[in-house]
C-alpha cells in the first residue's frame, strides 16, 4: 500500500469534516478530499482536478500559520485530517505539526509523509536522491520523546513510510516543551545518523492492518457525540497498539 492509498482509506475510516495539507505539488494527495480543505505550499503546480472546497495559499507553512485567522475559510476552526507533507527537513515538519495541533480536537489525526528512508542519502538534508524524505523522521521521533501523550504509529507504506499520530492535545497552544534544545541536538549536517531501526522498519505498522482498527470507528462515535477523549480514542486502537 503507498501512501496516497493509505490517505484514501484514512479519509474513508475518520470521515473528516475538515482536511488541512501542507505541501500539494501537483494536487496527488489534495485530490483525495471531498470536505472543506486548505493546501499550503510556495510553489504548487495542480494538474489534476480538485473536487474540495479549497483555500489554497502560495506560501510556506510558517507565513500562512502566523496568520491572525488561518482557518478562517473552514466552516468550524478545526481540522480533522491532517497530511504533513511540506519542506521535507525536521524542524519545518515538526512546526507543522505544532502549528496545525493548535486547531485538533482529540479525535483529528495527522500523518506525516516520508518518514521512512530507505538509505542514508535519502535522509540528507540537502536533496541528493530523486526520492527525498530528507530527516523528517527525527520530527516524528521528536514528538515520540517530547510528547509521550501522543500515539505516534510509524506505517511501513511505499516508498518511503509514512507516520501517523492521534491524540493531539490543542490545549498545547502552538507549543513544544523542548522545542530549542531539540533544535540544537537534532539538526546535524549531512550525513544524517539514521537508526538502523529506521532504516530496516523494524517497528513499522502494516498500514492495511492499522486502517483495520475498530479504533477508527469509535473516534468517529466519540466525535459525533462530542465526546472526544484522548484515552478513550487510544484505547480504541488497543487491537493495533497492544
Ligand atoms: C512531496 S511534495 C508534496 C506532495 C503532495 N502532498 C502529494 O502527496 O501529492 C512537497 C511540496 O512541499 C512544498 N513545500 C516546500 N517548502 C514548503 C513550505 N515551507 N511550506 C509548505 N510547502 C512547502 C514544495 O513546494 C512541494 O510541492
């Protein structure tokens, strides 16, 4: 399964109200959604049609978030499906991340693309492969060590992985405790010090089985009767988290 399926049976199993994407290129990913949606990114060139309701703003995902009302063309402020899939360096997807948490509900999921790499060149964060994920896998790990409140599920989807976290807390408030210190240790020049843990998917979900979870359906209940809790959605996906 690649990741765009993945995100098709994502949309399919939380039935989002409201999808938010950063990085759309061509629209590959955009195409997907069917609600009120936003797709961010500098320098997109679509060539496919869009059937959503979209805001689509030429910019990076740091200016369109600094914004006073970034949310403003969604019908509620709050996104319930999330593709990280912007600037492929860490510390732009983790500022992905916080920023978009700000406008979560316990019940929203995120992924993040790339997550993955293959090889060590791949995970360079200067682009030197035609595959690049660059080190967006230490931003997941980031979150794993950060925020132990978050279920963070690595995917071993094609090409290149993709990550899934739930459970986002928007009391937060755009925030990651840590956030300096982890940038000072983790951004490191070229080459990156991928874990070989990493690099072989040892603890990589199969995305088939995750998209099997009953736990997507208890979400989607605790949502709809505005019950969403972060315990009782974790413990939801008990089948695919043990
Ligand atoms: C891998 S592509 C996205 C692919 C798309 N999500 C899909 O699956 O079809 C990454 C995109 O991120 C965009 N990008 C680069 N820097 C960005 C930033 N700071 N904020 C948002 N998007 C950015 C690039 O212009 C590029 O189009």
């Amino acid at each position: 399964m690649n990741r765009h399926q993945f995100l098709a049976g994502l949309h399919e199993a939380v039935r989002p109200r409201t999808y938010l994407e950063t990085g759309v290129q061509t629209g590959q990913s955009l195409q997907l959604s069917r609600v009120p949606s936003i797709g961010i990114d500098p320098a997109f060139t679509i060539n496919r049609e869009i059937q959503a309701d979209v805001h689509l703003a030429r910019t990076t995902s740091d200016e369109f978030f600094a914004r006073e009302d970034p949310l403003a063309h969604l019908p509620i402020p709050i996104v319930d499906l999330a593709f990280i899939d912007g600037m492929h360096l860490a510390e732009y997807a983790l500022r992905d991340f916080i920023a978009v948490e700000r406008f979560t509900t316990p019940a929203s999921v995120m992924l993040f693309d790339d997550t993955l790499p293959l090889n060590v060149l791949m995970a360079n964060r200067k682009r030197e492969s035609g595959s690049w994920t660059g080190d967006v896998y230490k931003a997941t790990q980031a979150l794993r060590d950060l925020r132990p409140d978050l279920v963070v599920i690595d995917l071993d989807t094609a090409l290149t992985g993709t990550t899934l976290v739930l459970c986002p807390d928007a009391s937060r408030g755009g925030a990651l405790e840590g956030y300096d210190d982890w940038v000072e240790s983790a951004i490191t020049p070229d080459p990156q010090p991928v874990p070989e843990a990493i690099l072989g998917r040892t603890n990589a979900l199969d995305p088939e089985r995750v998209l099997a979870s009953a736990g997507w359906r208890n979400l989607v209940e605790l949502r709809s009767a505005g019950r969403a809790d972060a315990a009782a959605i974790r413990a939801g996906f008990s089948d695919v988290l043990g």
